[in-house]
C-alpha cells in the first residue's frame, strides 16, 4: 500500500492508496515538535482505526512546506519501514514544465495540484487551495504550470484580525443566517466567509480572461467544501486533490 502526506504549515494531510483507490484518509494539525516516535504512534493509532498495521505501508510519497517536519517523516520513513520516502522536490519527475520566472521558489504541494488537476481535469485550469493561505493556480492547456496568486487564508487572517482587535473575538468559521450579521460574531463570519466567495469570484474572473473561457475550477483543501456550497465560479470540488497528485508522481517515479 502507498501511503502519501501532504505536511502544511497549519494542516497535514494523510492518505492511502491501495493500487489506484484513495481508501483512506485524514487531516491532522501539524506539530512542529513532535518527533518521529510521536508522529509513528499517530500514523500507527490512525491505521489501528481502519485495522490496518503500518507495517502494511509499502511505499510513502510526500510533499512539505515545512522543512523541520520534512526530516522527521523521513526518519520515520528509516526506523519504522526501513526505505527511504519519495520526497517531491525540485529533483523529482512531475510532468509538469514550470513557466514561471524563478521555477525553483514554486512550492512543491502546488505542483503537485498541478499534476493531479490537469491528469484529472485536463487543462487550462485553475485549482483553488483554502490552506493556510488561499491559493490560485494557473494551469494552461498543456498542462503547464504558468503561476498563480497568493492570498491569505481564512484562518490566519480570522487569527491576526482578533490579534489586533481587542474587541473582537475568535470565531468558528461558520455560514451565518444573512450576510448582513446581526451581531458581531456574524458579522465577522459574514465577512470572512463571502468575502472569500467575493475573492474567489474576483480572481476566478480574471484568470479565465487570461486562459480562456473554457478554464476548469477545482477547489481543494479542508475549508473547500464550505466556500464552493456559496458560488458557481467553483466547477468541481475535490478536497483530497493533493494526495492524488502525490499517487501520480509515486507512480512516475517509482522505478
């Protein structure tokens, strides 16, 4: 079995595949002090509840934003499993040509979207990550990854508004009843999450006048479900996307 992890900066993804069948997977928060025993016995108590051991894992490919958790999963990788991990870096295949000025300051997880929209999707595109910041991702017909744009997340910005504001609290992230909030806590919910929808339909708007009309939408990431139920400008809804472009390249490395 090929188990993937796509490790965020707020949130670390897991999967795995059996053959080409995503059968399980989960999010976690990601711990930046946790060690390769405490990240094994979570692995291990993960499996556990799908009755699967993690001595069943055959093969792991990941992607990192976090280059101190990078080294951990890798000597998870050595003590437990005793192989080295598929690591998607700059020296990996992806398929993918990067037509961006400086390719090497494209992070590796949205080239990894990048290969799993277009082999699912086709091309031109444009992928809508809702991580810890919201990303924009510009795929063209070929299959090229020609940039995007970058803006901060929900979370992040809901954390730094009540940071700076010492009267407003910290709220879920939630659809409130109207958009006109009638107090502060749906204020504040009304804010972020359509104003998230306004920002999504903005730049939706402006990357299809660049790739053309028939550019896809395709929304990934933990907060993905919520802002595309708000707006047509999302076509399709794949929250697990990354894994599934961590599957494609395993596979074209995996010789």
């Amino acid at each position: 079995m090929l188990f993937c992890l796509d490790i965020g900066n707020t949130i670390t993804t897991l999967g795995l595949f059996d053959g080409d069948k995503l059968t399980h997977h989960w999010r976690v928060t990601t711990e930046v002090h946790r060690t390769a025993d405490e990240y094994a016995v979570l692995v291990g108590s993960l499996l556990g509840l799908e009755i699967k051991k993690i001595q069943d894992i055959q093969a792991v490919c990941m992607v990192s934003v976090v280059p101190q958790l990078t080294g951990v999963f890798v000597e998870l990788c050595h003590r437990y499993w005793r192989f080295d991990p598929l690591v998607v870096d700059a020296g990996v295949r992806t398929g993918v040509k990067i037509r961006t000025e400086n390719p090497r300051e494209v992070g590796a997880d949205r080239i990894v979207n990048a290969v799993a929209a277009y082999k699912r999707y086709g091309g031109p595109a444009c992928v809508v990550d809702f991580s810890t910041a919201t990303s924009f991702d510009a795929i063209s017909g070929e299959g090229d990854y020609l940039g995007g744009a970058i803006a901060p997340g929900m979370g992040i910005a809901l954390d730094a508004l009540a940071e700076r504001a010492a009267k407003l609290p910290k709220i879920e992230i939630a659809r409130p009843p109207q958009a006109i909030g009638r107090n502060t806590v749906q204020s504040m919910q009304s804010g972020f999450l359509f104003g998230t929808v306004g920002l999504v339909e903005g730049m939706v708007t402006r990357f299809r006048h660049e790739l053309g009309e028939e550019m896809r939408v395709i929304a990934t990431g933990s907060l993905a479900d919520l802002i595309a139920r708000e707006t047509d400008a999302i076509q399709f809804l794949d929250p697990w996307l990354t894994l599934d472009g961590l599957k494609w390249i395993y596979s074209m490395n995996r010789a």
